[in-house]
C-alpha cells in the first residue's frame, strides 16, 4: 500500500528495519527480506534505517522523559505482576493482556534510589497518569486512513514499558521517534498495532513530534480466515516463488495492479 501510493502521490517510500529485538533478529533475515521484497517490484530509497544502529538515540529520548518525572523503574518480573494480579482478583484488560497493576509506581523515591542503587533488574515504565498531566487538557486524535478521526484511550495501554531491561528501549519509543526524525507523513502497518497507536499519540504529545496519518490494513490470511503466520509453516513469498509464481500474481492476491 505504501509503495503504491507514494507513487500515485508523487511521495517518498522508505523502508525502515525494526531489529531492536537481538534475541528475534538476525541479518540473514533482513537479508531474506529484502529480497523478496526487491522480487515482488518494491523500490524504496537508501540508506535504509536500521534501528539497531540507533540505540544511543532512543535511550536519550529516555532520558528526557525520566527528566520529564513520566517514566518510573519497574523491578516486577512476570511471575510478580500475575502474582499481583491474581492477589487483587484480576486486573483491567488492554489490548496486550491484563494490565499492569502499579506495584512499582507505588514505591517511594527512597525505595526506588536504593533498588536502582543495588543494581537491580528494571524496565522503565510510562506513568499514564502524570503524562496526561503533563500533556494538559484537550483530546489526543489522528486521521486513521479507511477509519476517519480516531480519538486516542492510551489507557487501553495502561502503563506500558518503553524502555525494557534487556535492550534498553523498545518498540513504542523507537517508532515514534523514528517517524518524527524520518519525517514520515503516512504510517502504514497491520492493524494488529492499531492499539499501540493511542500510545505514541502521548509519546508524539509530551515529546512535542508531529502527528502522521495513519494506515492500519487487514491482515493477510489463509482460506480459513486465519492469519498466516510462521509457526505455522504458512505460505510465504519465497516458497511462492520458489513455487513458481510470478511477482504480479502475489500482487494481484493481494489487491494491487501495478
């Protein structure tokens, strides 16, 4: 859809890799990618932005927030946050499971010095509740393209890690900067990430970042209705050409004739 329209609208295409995640991401996947992205007609401009070589970027971005007084340590492990959960009878659900249940926004200040001090384990959390405070009255929206003007409910998120223990960022915080200093004006991706957006719709307030238009497209899925996936050994572009089909067959599939 990207490439599609930025050519019909005289646009720019990029093509950013979002490889924060060392333990899922691996070159010769990237590498995978491209290619079947180049097979299928796609032509997007260079350099591309690799995420992993921008993790200085982020983590200042971190910092002005914890500047800001929004973000807090969490020193929870999961088995704590189920154990609280349970222990309180449940908990609200957003659109990543359960909610955090605030444990770690409840230390004092003085409990918080001591565990950063002893080097414990720790994510860094977003205070929902001080960011809307810090953001002021008025109603957080963006042009969602298919969906119309879409009014943010960040709490769907609760307060969500941005910057997690073992990579000292994450995917929210990356993105949100990213589309800011790439300058991109339309976002598209599936609409499985249409909830993270009433999230970055703070992050672009309290960082003071222009809002894009967005575009969160279906899923593609089997006969069944079921979306394809690789745990499931689904379909995929290589073993489609390995296969013998051609670039502007999977492109017409897929409802695009170019």
């Amino acid at each position: 859809f990207s490439f599609e329209a930025s050519r019909a609208e005289g646009g720019r295409f990029l093509l950013r890799i979002e490889d924060i995640d060392f333990t899922r991401c691996r070159r010769d996947y990237e590498d995978a990618l491209l290619e079947d992205l180049a097979w299928l007609g796609l032509k997007w401009e260079m350099p591309i932005r690799r995420q992993s070589e921008h993790l200085a970027d982020y983590m200042a971005v971190a910092e002005r927030l914890k500047a800001m007084g929004v973000l807090y340590p969490c020193f929870c492990t999961r088995k704590d946050i189920l154990r609280e959960i349970e222990r309180a009878g449940g908990a609200p659900h957003g659109a990543e499971g359960p909610l955090y249940p605030g444990t770690c926004r409840a230390l004092s200040a003085d409990e918080r010095e001591a565990r950063l001090a002893r080097g414990d384990d720790h994510a860094w959390r977003l205070d929902l509740t001080a960011a809307l405070e810090t953001i002021g009255s008025g109603i957080l929206t963006w042009h969602d393209f298919g969906r119309g003007e879409m009014q943010a409910r960040p709490e769907l998120l609760g307060d969500a890690v941005l910057v997690r223990k073992d990579i000292g960022t994450s995917y929210h915080l990356a993105v949100v900067w990213d589309d800011a200093g790439q300058g991109i004006t339309r976002v598209t991706r599936g609409e499985d990430l249409l909830e993270a957006t009433h999230l970055h719709r703070v992050l672009q307030a309290l960082l003071d970042l222009p809002v894009p238009e967005y575009h969160h497209h279906g899923l593609i899925c089997d006969e069944s209705g079921k979306r394809l996936a690789k745990r499931d050994e689904a379909e995929t572009l290589r073993s489609l050409r390995e296969a013998g089909t051609a670039p502007d067959q999977v492109r017409r599939r897929l409802g695009f004739d170019w």
